[in-house]
C-alpha cells in the first residue's frame, strides 16, 4: 500500500493509492498495439510542427518569394496568421464534435480536411488560393492536435499515461526539426529535364522547392488518418454515453489481454465511472459565475488566463514565423544560411525540450515555469538590445551576438 502523493517506488506504479508492478510494455502483445495507434496520435503534433517550421523555411526561398511577389506588411501577416483564424474558428465546433460522436472523430475530421489544405497549399496558383488552403489547414489542425492528447491520456495503460502525453507535445519539435532540414535540402531544387512535373503552365521548374516540402507535410496526416480507424474509441466516452461493456472491453482488451477481472482493469473502470458521476453533479450545481464567486475562484481564473495569455506572448512567435526577417535585419541575407540556421534552431529545440520533459515531476511545474520565464525575459532584453545596436553600427559581431541569443532564449523557453 502506497500513501497517495508520495512517489510510486522504483518498478511500480500507483492507481487508487496503491502500488503495481510496471508492465513492460514491449513484451505484452496488446500493449505493443495499443501504443502503435497511439504513435498515429502522437504522429498529429508532429504534422503541426513540421507545419510551422515550413512556413519559417518558404519565406526564406527564393522562389517562394518570387512566386508570390516578395510579401510584406499585412499581405504577409496574413500569409502566417491565417491558419491561427482557422483555428480560432474551428475551436469551438470541437466540444460538440467530440462528445457526440467521440474522440476519433475529431482526428478523421482534422485529417481530412489538412488533407484538402495541403493539397491546396502545394498546388496554389495564387495567394488566394495558399490564403484559402492556410485557412482550412488550420480548421483540421486544431481538430486533430487538441483530440490526440486527450485520446492519448484516456486510452494509454495509467502506468505510461505522463510519458506518452508529454512525448505528443515534444513531437512538435520532431516536425519542426524534420520540415527545416526538409526545406533547406529544396533550396536548390531544378527539376529542368523532369518528366513528371506537369503542375499549371504559370508554374517555374523551380517551383518544386516550395511545393516539395507541402507535400511532405501530407505523408504525416496520411498515416494519422490510416491508422486513426484501428485505433480504440475512449472508455470515458463510451461510459458518458451509456456504453459501459464497451468501455471495460477496451480497457480489459489492450490493458490486461482481455481479462476484464483484473484488477488494474476494475479499478480504471471505477475511477472513470467515479469521475463522469461526480462531473454530472457538479454540472448540475456549477454555473459560470463560479468562476468569480469566491476570491480563491477568481484568483485561480486570472492566473489561468495570465498565463495562457502570456504563453502566447512570450516571443517566440516572432522566430516561428520571421526568422529570415530577423536574419535579414542583422546582416544575414544569404538564403542558405538562414536555413541551415532554422535547422539547427530547430534540432536545438528537440533536443532541449526532450531533455527537459523527462525533469518536469522532478523539479516541480511552478520552479521550472518560474525558471523559463526569468531566463527567457533576460535572454529576450539582451537580443532586443543587440539587435537595436546592430542597426546603429551594422557590426557583424552583434549580428553573431544576437543568434547566440535566440539560442539562449529557446534554451529557456523549451524548460517550460
């Protein structure tokens, strides 16, 4: 028997407050399964990534640039915002979607409509059209990358459930990593003697260095959408929609090999039918306004908004989406090196943030948040500063200085 909150000892794992062995998962034929379809899952977040380091990657194309005319100001702000409108957009048809028809639905849905975006995307003739395609691109993106999370935490065995979660949110940096070594490998794409380039007659051979990496962007939503329909629907879902034998066949089936009598098996089918009861009354009870009911209540509601808010503001939007702009303010025009700069940012990033995922229950969520926050302020001022004295003197050395600094600040920014 293990106290509940204290630390599971080495080779078990708590459920309920008490201690189990830890199955080895590689050696249990339905676990192995089970979590192929959930690689499909993690598989979601890494099609996110490698969408958002693309979109860095074109901008610092030669041909891409051409082809859409050199875009500035808000033609270009629209070009890297558009896909977040459509996901604002298709945020709040989710909740609908999900609890109707489950939680698979809404990765089919997102994948197929990426699917139609990244066609879109990769055969665009116009702006409107690559506006068109960002746009539903984002509608899918949401879908998928907001479900595979959630999927994943309510199907995995409870003994890898953490890891598993926290390797979906690392698998963004994957495809950042995989996209921006993709488009520098496109920068020099000629394909004069090709025999199956047929695109539209307004197109460029060289085109294929833009559109190349879009199409490659398709390969991870292929998969995801192959394999989604193997993967088991969510026991919770199944026991809020009445759909009890369901729920504990999936759990008996992938997590104890179809012994629903185990007792790991009985005690996740309590818990889950504990907590959808005790969500009904509290459903019952609970209105909006208890969100500022009580001081504590709105304490908790502003501290939850400040840092979803400040998240979002905390800089690195400005390398995700005009790292060749900041390159080019600070002297470095060559499109070459400004890509190869993206893919070691990026291989930089997985690396941090796959190192620092597996420290998170060690050292605590507040001292690490506490931690990037202060070190990504610091980091951030210092770029700012660097940056500011290179446009006065245009020395080369505050350029270098300010891409050390980019560094630094994603060595704190991956820490949260």
């Amino acid at each position: 028997m293990s106290s509940p909150g204290l630390k599971p000892t080495k080779g078990t794992f708590q459920l309920a407050g008490r201690e189990f062995p830890r199955i080895t998962w590689w050696k249990d034929p339905n676990l192995r399964i089970l979590y192929f379809y959930i690689l499909a899952l993690i598989v979601t977040n890494t099609a996110n990534g490698f969408d958002g380091s693309m979109m860095n990657g074109l901008q610092s194309l030669t041909y891409w640039q051409d082809y859409f005319g050199h875009p500035t100001g808000s033609k270009l702000g629209l070009f890297n915002c558009i896909m977040s409108v459509g996901s604002l957009v298709g945020l709040p048809l989710l909740p609908s979607l999900l609890d109707r028809y489950g939680r698979k639905s809404g990765i089919v849905v997102g994948s197929i409509l990426m699917l139609v975006g990244i066609a879109l995307q990769s055969g665009a003739v116009n702006f409107s059209m690559f506006i068109a395609a960002r746009f539903l691109i984002g509608v899918g993106d949401v879908a998928a990358v907001t479900t595979a999370p959630l999927l994943i935490a309510e199907i995995a065995h409870v003994q890898d459930r953490a890891v598993l979660v926290t390797l979906c949110a690392i698998s963004y940096y994957s495809g950042a990593f995989i996209a921006a070594w993709s488009t520098y490998g496109t920068l020099k794409i000629n394909v004069s003697n090709s025999r199956f380039y047929n695109f539209p007659s307004n197109t460029t051979q060289s085109d294929w260095a833009w559109r190349a990496p879009s199409v490659i962007q398709g390969v991870f939503t292929v998969f995801m959408l192959a394999i989604v329909w193997f993967v088991p629907e969510s026991p919770r879902f199944y026991i809020s929609t009445d759909q009890p034998e369901k729920a504990l066949n999936m759990l008996a089936h992938y997590h104890a090999n179809g012994n629903q009598d185990d007792e790991i098996v009985q005690l996740e089918f309590a818990e889950i039918n504990s907590a959808i009861a005790m969500d009904k009354i509290a459903g019952d009870k609970s209105s909006w306004l208890d969100f500022v009911r009580t001081p504590g209540n709105r304490k908790r509601l502003v501290l939850l908004l400040a840092i979803g808010f400040f998240s979002q503001w905390s800089g690195n939007g400005l390398v995700s989406y005009y790292l060749n702009l900041i390159m080019d303010s600070i002297g470095i025009t060559d499109p070459n090196t400004q890509l190869i700069l993206n893919g070691g940012l990026t291989t930089w990033n997985l690396v941090t943030n796959t190192i620092f995922a597996f420290y998170v229950d060690k050292f605590g969520r507040r001292m690490i948040y506490m931690v990037s926050t202060i070190g990504t302020l610091i980091a951030f001022t210092i770029w700012t500063i660097l940056s500011a004295k290179y446009a006065d003197t245009q020395k080369s050395g505050l350029g270098t200085g300010v891409v050390v600094m980019i560094f630094i600040y994603y060595f704190f920014y991956n820490v949260k």
